[in-house]
C-alpha cells in the first residue's frame, strides 16, 4: 500500500500567503499525515499476520477430522 505525497509546497498553496508561517503549518500537517499512515501500515501487517495464523489453525484443525 502506497501513501500519497505530502510537500510543503503544494500544502502551502492552499494555506495562502498570508498566513502567518504558512510553510510550518504545512510541514506540521505533512507530519502528521505520515504519522497516521505508518500506523496504518502497522495495522496491516497485523491484520494480514493475524489472518495467516488463524488460516494454519485451521488446516492443522482439519487434519484432525
């Protein structure tokens, strides 16, 4: 899974120029966004490990039967 970029850049465009320090608004909501997506990426590695332990839980259930 693929987080989208986030620059400082294209986020301080939309902040405006005016705003007052536009460019550490931006950083600090880049951040953020990364934050967020490593927790999600963290989340699906547990979910897909969690689901390869119950699947061989199962074959090796059926092997009983």
């Amino acid at each position: 899974m693929s987080l989208p970029e986030c620059s400082v850049e294209q986020l301080t465009q939309f902040i405006g120029p005016n705003a007052t320090n536009a460019e550490a608004a931006a950083k600090f909501i880049c951040n953020q966004f990364s934050a967020v997506g490593n927790k999600f990426v963290d989340t699906q590695y547990a979910v897909d490990n969690t689901y390869l332990l119950f699947s061989a839980y199962l074959v090796f259930s059926m092997q009983l039967g």
